[in-house]
C-alpha cells in the first residue's frame, strides 16, 4: 500500500545556480570508508505496545549553501533526497561513516515546484534500483536505469527521456509507483495519468494515459494561468492510495479535498482500471466549508477514516464511514474527534493509517503521533498511546512499509514506528507511570521525542502526575524492577542517573508550587542513591574496604557487601554515620588523613556535585536532603575537618600542606552546604529545638569555615555558594578579603581598588541591591572598618545612606557621609536626633560632643534651609553645656564627694545611688544633661575638699570657696537657661527651661546656705525670675508628670524628689510665707 505525499514545500524551492542538468555517479575512496562497530539505529521509545527508533546514517555531503528541500524512504534501504541544487540516492541503513551514493543535478522550474522522484526497487541487486525524476511543469520525466551507489569505474549511466503532455495552466503533483514500472500520475486539476515505462520484458515502450479525471471541461477551458498560490482554495487530489483486494485485482482510491471519494479497479499486470462507485462523503456531515486532508480503508472490515477540518477553523476531526459489502454505499457514518490532539495554525497535512490488521490506528498530526483503537464511538475511553516530536523536527514525509510500521523522514533521520499491540483500556495512571518509565530509558536532549506532559495534551491531574512519580521514586530507591540485569556498579550509577532525570521530569511537568514535599522526598532519594554510589567505590580500594567492613558489621549485615548498596539504599546514611565514628574515633596520623581525604572526595562527588546538578532543576533551597535527620553526621564531619586544621596548622611541608588544604576545602564545602540547606530545611519544620540547635551550630562554625577559604585565598569558590544561599553576609565578608588583599599588594594605591574587584562588588550591587550593601556595611561596622566604608564606594551613596539612616545609633558617623555630600540639612537632622538620644551618653564622650556639637554649628551655619537658625541655637547651647561640665570635671579632679553633705537629710538610697552614677560619668568624661549637672552641682558638698585644695587658708576663706564654685555653676546655668535651646524640643523649650530653673532653685533653697548663696545668684545675674519663684514657693514643687519630661522617670526616684517637696515646705522661708 503506497500513498501519496504532495508536500507545499515544494512551493518553497529555492532557485539554484545550475542551470544545466549533470547527471555523475559519486566516486569514494574505499580507503576512507570504515564499517561503524555501533549501530546506527537509535531507540527513541520502547514499550509493551510500541517501537520507535531512529536510523542516523550520514547523509551524502552537501556543498556551501545548499539546503534539504526533501527526502523521502522509498524502501527499507534506499531513500532519496531532494536539495536545492541535486537529487541523491542512498543507503539510508548503512553503517559506514560515508555512505554510498548516487546524484544527479537538476533544472529548476520557473515556479520552483520539486521534482517528483520515485525509485523502482530491483528484485535481483537492491543497491541498483531505477530513479524517476519528473519535471511537475514541463512533464520531462528521466528514467535513470539501474543507478549505481557503489564505486564503479565510472561507466555510463542509462538515461531515458520522456515527455508528458501537461494542460493549459496544469502542473504534476505527486507521483506513485503502482506496481513493477507502472506509475499513477496525479495532477492539479483532479486527473490521474497511469505511466507504463516498460513492458515485461524491459523494454521501453514509454506510454501514458488518463485513467480519471474529475475536472469539468468548461472550467478546463477557462484556465489560461496557473494559480499555484490558490492550489490550497480550489477542488484537488489530496490523497491516494493503492489496496489489495484479491490476488489480480487492485483498488485505486481517490480523496479529494471536496469529500469525493472514487473507487477505480485496476486489474494486476494489465491496463484496465475501471472507476465502479463514486462517493460524496462531504453529504453525510452538516459541516460548512469542509476540507478533506487524507483518509483511510480497511478492506476486512469494509469502512474507512476521513480526516478533515472546516476552513475556518483549526482542529482536525474524523468522519468514519460504514462502506458496506463491496464499498457500495455508506450504511452509517459519524463523526468524532481525536482526543490530545489539536492541529497548529499552519498549514499542516495530517496522515492517518491503520496497523495490525486494521486493529490499530497511527495518526501524525501537528507534530503529534496518536496510536489508538478505532472504537470511534468513544476515542476518549479507549486505548491510546501519544507520541510527541519535538517543535525542531521536520517532517517531509510520511509512509507505511509493512502492516505495522510506518515511517516518518525528517531532518533528524529516518523514524521508524512499530507497532506491537493495542492496550485494553485507557487509563490515566497507568500512562503516566510508562510515560516517566519511557523517558527515563530514552529521553534525551537530541532525541527527537519530546517527553513534556504539555506536548501531549493528555489531561493529566496534579495527583495522577505526582503519584506516577512517587511510584517510580520508590522503585529506584528500592531496586524493585526498573533497572534489572546490570552488576552492581552499573546499577547503581543507572538509578542515580534516572533519578536525575526525574527530578528533572518533575520540574518541568509539575507545579512546583505546591510540591514541596514531592521535591524532597526525590532529592533525599537521589542523594542515596549517589551516597551509595560514591561507598560502594570506595568498597574497591583495599585502603578504605575494611572500614566498611566494620560498618557493615555493626550494623548487623552478615551478607554480600554489595547486596547491601543494591537492596538497603535507604540505610546507607547509617553505614556512612558509622564510617565517620570510625574515623573519630579510632584512627589517627596516616591512617586518618587517609580516610578524611576519601571521605572529602565522597562528599565532594556525591552530595555537593550531586546538589549542584539537582539545584539546575529545583532552584529552590531549604529542601528536606538526606541528613536532615542526621545531624551527628554534620557534627562529626567538623571534628573531622578541626583535626584536618590542626594537622595543617603543625605542618610545616608546602607539599603536603597543599594536599591537606584540598581536603580541608572539600570538607568545608559539604559542611557550609549541607548546614545552610538543612537550617532552611528546619525553619519550615515544627520541630524548633531541631532548627535552634543546628542554627546555632551554624551561626558559631560559619565564621570559621569562610576564614578557611579566605586564608586559602580561594574565597572565588565559596561566593558561588554563599549566593546559592543568599548569604549576603558571607558573602560580604568573603569580597571585602579579596579587597583587603588587593590593597595590600598595592601599597602605593590603597584608596584605589583593583579594576577586577572593583567591576565585581558593582555587580553584586546591581544583582542585590540593598541586601548585599547591608550586609557588608554592617561588617565594616562590626570590624570597625568606618573608613573603608565611608570612603570606599562613592557609586553606592544611596544604599549608604539608607544604611547609615536605618539605626540612629548609625548617626554617630553617619552624618560624616551627608557632609561628604554637602548635605547639610541632613548633616543637622542626624546630629540633633542622636545627641539628644537618652542612649547618647552610653558610647560617646565629651570630646565626641564636643566635635559632633561644633559640626553642627558649622552645618547649621551652611545649612540654607528654614530651620538653621534654630538648630545653630541648639548646638550653640549644647557647647555651653559642654564647656560648664569641664569646669565641674576640672573641679572634680580636686574634689571628693562628702558623705556628710548638706543634703544627707533628705537623701535616699535612690538619691544617693542617682548621684553616684552621674558621679560616675563625670569621671569617665561621658556628657551629661542639663538635669544631670544641676542634680550634681546642687546635691554635692564640696566644703572638705575644698579646703584639703587650700591649705593655709582661713576656714571662712574655704567657705567662701565653696560658695563662689557653686554660684559660678549656678549663674551660668541660669544664664545658659535665658535662651535656652535643647537639642530634644519635643516638649517645647519653654515648658523645660521652666523646670530646669525650678529645679536648680528649689535644691538651692534645700542647703543650707541658701540664703546666701541665693542672694550672690541673685544679685550676680540680676534675674527677676529667681525672686519670682522665691515669692512663691509652692511653685516650685515638681509632680510626676514633671519628673517623666526631665528624664528621670527610669530613675524610680520619685519618692524622694516628692520627699524634697515636704522638705521644702518646712524650710523657714516656707513658713513665712
């Protein structure tokens, strides 16, 4: 059975150079050729029901430019190719690296329709069949007998030239070889030429004539151009395909697009064809516009398959037809529609045929093979295979060869599909299992079968897809059956390698969204499997074999080692714990480096290689992995890598300290790894003691095993790491090394860094924004590093700045980046906010104050904003106040704090405890605020040092010493609080100014001497406030919420400040009132 193949790529020809046909027998070197010992058959699939393979044979070499317009599988060996220069004829199943081959060049038409070619097999020497090139616009047909594919000594080659008459505006088609040198002919207006090339005894009396012709005469006769651009519109042959239906007799049947279906009998071995019955299927369907694109017949069962679609829309569908005895009429008809499979919006030519004695049908649409049970009143419930191609593939033909295989000849090579048998039933699951099995077996990247659920359009639920795989997981890590006749090794390596794929199939196919657990439970597997993998390798070397041994044996296994690896795949995390233990715990000097390297090496090959390779797929961490269950095996491993430390450290051999560096770089890998991904993996976790305690492992070893690359100089290898985790931290510790490095080898340049470096930390910058600039200020913080960071990045002012202003404790130095950006009005804002911190006093010293307090006068001073007036005032005010403390701190360097103070009366524990912190600071040079100077100046008895500073003088003098230091203090107070501004207005200046003045008198009038140290205030500043307060002293009584806006509500001394409001009440100058 022969079908027709007229492709629209023949529309797409390009015009060649030759203009000239030459017709010469390719000449090879037999000393070039060699036989390929592999085959070059590639299976694609292999199922219960179906064979898919590629046969992958050399093509003949094509010159510069030149291009594969077609080919085509003529017989089960020789295929023909068309290019945009020449035809070549070859040996398709060869298995030379060159194959044999015959060519011939040919002229191009003016509308660059390919030649028709069919090949003439040879009963007696397969390799010399016949070729026939036919012109489709001209009708020059060459007969070239018996083509040579072998190297000859160059003989001539028969060539035989005939003409076929073509009409007015008609060209050829497609051209079938009915039997021996019998050829059909078809045309493009609905005629069908039978051409006898020779008769049984090879002769050549060429003869030609019609043997059907659905073309009106009136519409012949109205043609007067070709129309090959509106080829696809009109009434044409779409199909036609020869059976057998007796020994001597053949049918010709004949589908047009219009839905015409003819039956022309032909008698074998004579000229008689007979057209005996014409149906008009497009009259069984109420489908509008329809067009026909190929059929199918099965004679035994006496019904046939049309496929068509309606022209304005897309989707092929079916129309199965009940012929009857003899194809006399149709006793039932009905259409359906193919499921999974949904036509391109190309111009595309679908292909139906039937296999296994008709039991089976093969239908190639839209790159898209369906193998199915023709039960068309239900497609959706019945048996069915999917086959995808991928999108790249091109197909230029497709034909049936025997009754089960049908072959498909693309650009890949020659594709054979055979079909075994037909299932029961269709059943989801059942699919999907062999669709993963399938893949894990032959997909590949350069197969020419796509394996992707979408390709397939089979509807396939989230549960179905997952439970497939789960399935399939659990085979693998089990051994069940998947992978069966292979030693040990191998199978090991099998079943890591189909794992790899699978997680790669899950990617793709499932919704990685909601498979966190799927995810895991595969990566978990797969890394079994490489563990067992990479043990059992070791199990080889006598070095490491009895160690394995031993573990074995601890854990109760009597039989085969490899058995073990095979069959117990989910224990091997146990048998490494114990080699580890071994390690620890029994080995020492040779014999431990030994076993650390191959436990490095086991590590590096089969978890962290292995990691990497899944992460290309799930690109995601804190995915559960093999020891997240097994923490004592991370802890034991760093013991391992100390005593590799401590080994180096000792060492003093370059030679050896190198090796033991590689070993320590390998074990600090897996550590910083498999510590990051499982800390991920526990964060999800309920189980937060788990999570705490390894994160706390973490957080104390991470330091140390970056410190390992870093002195190593091999921080290159661990940033690729860091970002897999998005450990900005490590990572900015690791590139501010490789600058501290780079400064240091140019000594001369130090504020340049490295063009290399530089581009780098930019980079991270523009990948990670914010994140990565964080994380490394906040380094440069911890290492008191403000110079490099203040100086060293000037492009990254705006994540600086962002940091700088995220923490007011950052204010500190902060202010010095918004200077270096004559930023002014920020340089005040910082300033201000952190000076009048209550934390303030705790890091910085008078000096500090000092510095920032004349810093901000100068940036208030430069300062055009609104507000400068006012923030000059503030640091103007908080200099005085800093000058007044030095005058205290330069008196306290000469005095003691008296224990017999004037106040001793009203002093509580609190009291004294709030004097002796403030006592505290003054020493230290810590700034105080303004409450804290009044507290201490009022609250301090200074007569006893005072006069142990003046010896010889007369007491009334050492009095009057007292006197005169506190009503210093206390007049430039007063003076200082006449326009007072505070760098913490937030209460407003003058409801503090008013306390302030309230608390320094009511203390004053507490000693007692205070008449007369109130009166030399007084008459020192002439100040009408202070005998303001003195006419009423019940306003100087403070209440809580006084308290709480002068800061000393954390001092839980309320009770005595409202103790000093009852002492007030009974001084005398109270009374009197």
């Amino acid at each position: 059975m022969v079908s027709i193949n007229f492709s629209a790529k023949r529309f797409n020809a390009n015009n060649p150079s030759t203009s000239a046909d030459t017709d010469t027998v390719a000449q090879i070197d037999n000393s070039e050729l060699r036989i390929d010992e592999q085959s070059n058959v590639e299976t694609l699939l292999d199922d219960d029901y179906l064979r898919v393979t590629l046969s992958t044979t050399l093509r003949p070499p094509l010159e510069d430019g030149e291009t594969i317009l077609d080919t085509k599988a003529n017989t089960s060996k020789i295929a023909t190719i068309i290019t945009t220069k020449r035809i070549f004829v070859y040996n398709y199943r060869s298995k030379r690296s060159q194959p044999y081959y015959f060519e011939c060049s040919y002229t191009p038409n003016k509308f660059n329709l390919l030649p028709l070619c069919v090949i003439i097999p040879n009963s007696v020497y397969e390799m010399k069949p016949d070729l026939i090139v036919l012109d489709p616009v001209s009708g020059l047909l060459k007969f070239y007998e018996s083509v040579k594919m072998e190297p000859s000594l160059g003989g001539l080659q028969n060539i035989k030239t005939f003409h076929i008459k073509v009409n007015n505006a008609e060209f050829l088609t497609d051209l079938t070889l009915l039997q021996h040198s019998d050829l059909l002919l078809s045309t493009s207006q609905c005629r069908v030429l039978y051409i006898k090339l020779r008769d049984h005894l090879r002769d050549s009396p060429f003869n030609y004539f019609e043997i059907y012709n659905n073309r009106s005469l009136v519409s012949f006769m109205l043609s007067k151009s070709y129309s090959i651009r509106e080829y696809h519109n009109f009434n044409r042959i779409v199909s036609l395909k020869l059976y057998d239906v007796s020994p001597v007799e053949k049918y010709i049947v004949i589908l047009e697009s219009s839905g015409r279906l003819s039956f022309i009998k032909h008698l074998i071995g004579s000229t008689s064809f007979t057209l005996e019955r014409t149906l008009e299927t497009n009259m069984l369907l109420n489908v509008a516009d329809a067009e026909y694109l190929d059929f199918e017949l099965s004679v035994k069962k006496q019904f046939a398959v049309l496929l068509l679609r309606s022209r304005d829309s897309s989707p092929c569908f079916g129309l199965a037809v009940s012929l009857g005895k003899a194809f006399e009429n149709c006793e039932k008809a009905f259409k359906f529609d193919f499921p999974y499979v949904s036509d391109s919006k190309e111009h595309t030519y679908p292909k139906i045929f039937f296999a296994k004695d008709d039991e089976v049908c093969i239908l190639e649409c839209s790159k898209k093979l369906l193998v199915f049970e023709p039960q068309f009143e239900n497609l959706s419930t019945a048996w069915a295979q999917i086959v995808t191609l991928k999108e790249t593939l091109e197909i230029f033909s497709i034909e049936k060869v025997d009754n089960n295989t049908v072959y498909l000849n693309t650009n890949d090579g020659y594709i054979s599909i055979e079909v075994k048998k037909s299932g029961t039933s269709h059943n989801q699951n059942i699919f999907m299992e062999q669709h993963i099995i399938q893949y894990l077996k032959y997909g590949a990247e350069s197969n020419s079968i796509t394996y992707d659920l979408k390709g397939t359009g089979v509807m396939i639920t989230q549960t179905v897809l997952k439970n497939a795989i789960r399935k399939v997981s659990d085979n693998l890590i089990t051994n069940s059956w998947l992978v069966t006749g292979t030693n040990a090794s191998d199978n090991l390596k099998t079943r890591l390698q189909y794992f790899l794929k699978l997680i790669k199939f899950t990617s793709e196919n499932c919704d990685m969204e909601d498979a966190y657990n799927l995810k895991s439970e595969l990566v978990t597997n797969c890394q079994l499997i490489s563990l067992a993998n990479g043990l059992f390798q070791m199990s080889f070397e006598k070095t490491y074999a009895e160690s394995i041994q031993n573990s074995l044996s601890i854990l109760n296994w009597e039989d085969e080692p490899k058995l073990f690896f095979l069959h117990r795949t989910k224990e091997i995390v146990a048998l490494l714990e114990e080699f580890i233990n071994s390690i620890v715990n029994s080995c020492a000097g040779i014999d431990f480096l030994h076993l650390a390297e191959s436990l490095s090496t086991l590590f590096e090959s089969s978890y962290i290689e292995c990691d990497q390779e899944i992460k290309k797929y799930f690109n995601q961490t804190g995915l559960c992995n093999v020891f997240s269950k097994h923490h004592e095996v991370i802890k034991n491993v760093n013991i391992v890598t100390r005593k590799v430390y401590e080994i180096v450290k000792e060492d003093s051999s370059d030679l050896n300290k190198t090796g033991f560096d590689n070993i320590l770089m390998k074990l600090t890998c897996f550590l910083y790894c498999v510590t990051s991904e499982t800390v991920l993996c526990l964060s999800k976790a309920k189980n937060s003691s788990d999570f705490e305690d390894l994160n706390r492992f973490l957080i104390i070893n991470k330091e140390n095993w970056t410190n390992m690359y870093i002195l190593s100089n091999r921080q290159s290898e661990m940033i690729p790491l860091a970002l897999q985790y998005n450990d900005m931290q490590t990572l900015a510790i690791l590139m501010e090394s490789k600058r501290e490095l780079c400064s240091s080898i140019n000594d001369d340049n130090l504020n340049l860094l490295d063009e290399g470096i530089n581009e780098e930390f930019d980079y991270y910058f523009d990948s990670y924004g914010y994140n990565f600039a964080e994380a490394l200020f906040r380094h440069y913080l911890v290492k008191n590093k403000i110079d490099v960071m203040l100086s060293y990045f000037p492009k990254q002012s705006e994540f600086l700045e962002k940091f700088l202003s995220s923490d007011i404790r950052l204010y500190r130095f902060g202010w010095i980046h918004d200077a270096q950006m004559a930023a002014f009005d920020r340089v005040c804002d910082k300033l201000l906010k952190f000076m009048s911190d209550p934390a303030y006093s705790l890091d910085n010293s008078l000096e500090d104050k000092k510095l920032q307090s004349s810093f901000g006068k100068l940036s208030a001073i430069c300062n055009k904003g609104t507000s400068n007036n006012s923030a000059f005032e503030q640091f103007s005010c908080s200099l005085r106040l800093v000058l007044i403390q030095n005058e205290i701190y330069e008196v306290l360097t000469i005095l003691e704090h008296n224990d017999n103070g004037v106040l001793k009366n009203t002093l509580s524990p609190m009291f004294d405890s709030l004097f002796w912190n403030i006592h505290e600071k003054l020493r230290g040079k810590r700034p105080l605020t303004l409450t804290e100077i009044i507290n201490f100046v009022t609250m301090c008895s200074f007569e006893p040092a005072l006069s142990a500073s003046t010896d010889g003088m007369e007491d009334d003098d050492k009095v009057n010493s007292c006197e005169e230091f506190i009503v210093s203090v206390s007049a430039k107070i007063f003076r200082l609080l006449e326009n007072f501004k505070d760098l913490d207005c937030k209460h407003g200046d003058g409801t503090m100014r008013e306390l302030w003045i309230k608390l320094l008198i009511r203390r004053l009038l507490l000693r007692n001497d205070k008449t007369k140290i109130l009166s030399k205030v007084i008459n020192t500043l002439k100040y009408d406030v202070v005998e303001g307060y003195l006419h009423d002293l019940k306003s100087l009584e403070l209440q809580q919420s006084d308290l709480n806006l002068l800061g000393l509500s954390e001092q839980n001394t309320f009770s005595d400040y409202i103790k000093e409001n009852e002492t007030l009440r009974e001084t005398e100058i109270f009374k009197s009132m």
